[in-house]
C-alpha cells in the first residue's frame, strides 16, 4: 500500500503550526533529558501507529547517541533490561497518557511516577505526550510519509 500525502498541514495552518513548533522549541529546552524525550515520542508514535514518527524518532534517538537496541527494544520495554528506573516510569506513563480514553490514568501509576519525576517534570513530560500524540494525529490523518530509505543490511 502506498499512501500519498493528503495535504500539508504546515501550509495549511500556518499559525496554527507556529504555535505548536514553539510548543516543541519550550519542550526541547525544558530540561528534561533529550534521551528521554526520544524514546516518549517514539513509544507515543509505535502506539498510534504512525510510521511517519516512528521513523523520525527512532532516526533522532539513533544521531542523538542511542543504542539500535535499545530503540528496537522500545515497543517491549517492560520486559527488557536496557531501560533505568525513571525511562521505565516514563514509558508506562506514555502508554496510560496516550491511551487515556481507555481507563485514564490510575493513581497507582501517579504516584510511581512521582517517584522518578518532580511534579513539574511529570508536568513538562505530560505536555511532551501531549505534543508528540498531536503530531501523531496530523500526520495520521493526512497521510504524512517520510522519505523510504532501506538501510543496508547490518553487517554480521
């Protein structure tokens, strides 16, 4: 199935996109670790399912100094040993945030999270979900692809 992009949102919404490119400058600088913000947005984007984001996030976590097994290991973090507590904390709290309509989020997995995580950081990391499922849904919608390019095989 090859799918051809529906429209370009940027151009579409310009203001609109303004403000939400500046959402995404006040994330990037808010403090919390690059490393982390990565494998939230790419747990965010595996979960809704937008191949466009996963590519570009898997592509970021990897240039940003990522290990390959660890970004293939994203999508089975709970029973894999390569993530720290807090990555850990942050990854169950993408998957509740973005499935929010199917049970919210518990007040079990609130008070784990603030073990890892200041109230104001688990108040940045939850505008980051917020972020990354908005542009899971503007990619999904109108078709965004990202560029196909097949690596070569890993040597071995």
């Amino acid at each position: 199935m090859h799918m051809q992009p529906r429209l370009n949102f940027f151009a579409e919404a310009p203001e609109q996109m303004k403000a939400v490119m500046g959402l995404k400058q006040a994330i990037d600088e808010c403090g919390l670790e690059r490393s982390l913000i990565h494998l939230v947005n790419l747990r965010a984007s595996q979960i809704n399912g937008c191949s466009y984001c996963v590519d570009m996030h898997s592509r970021e976590a990897r240039e940003d100094g990522d290990t390959e097994q660890r970004v293939f290991l994203v999508s089975a973090w709970k029973e894999s040993p390569l993530f720290s507590a807090r990555e850990r904390a942050a990854l169950a709290w993408v998957e509740r945030v973005t499935l929010v309509a199917d049970g919210g989020v518990p007040d079990v997995l609130y008070e784990q999270a603030l073990q890892h995580f200041s109230k104001s950081e688990l108040s940045r990391l939850t505008v980051a979900i917020g972020l990354i499922n908005t542009f899971n849904r503007l990619c999904i919608a109108f078709h965004s692809i990202h560029e196909v390019r097949e690596a070569a095989p890993m040597a071995g």
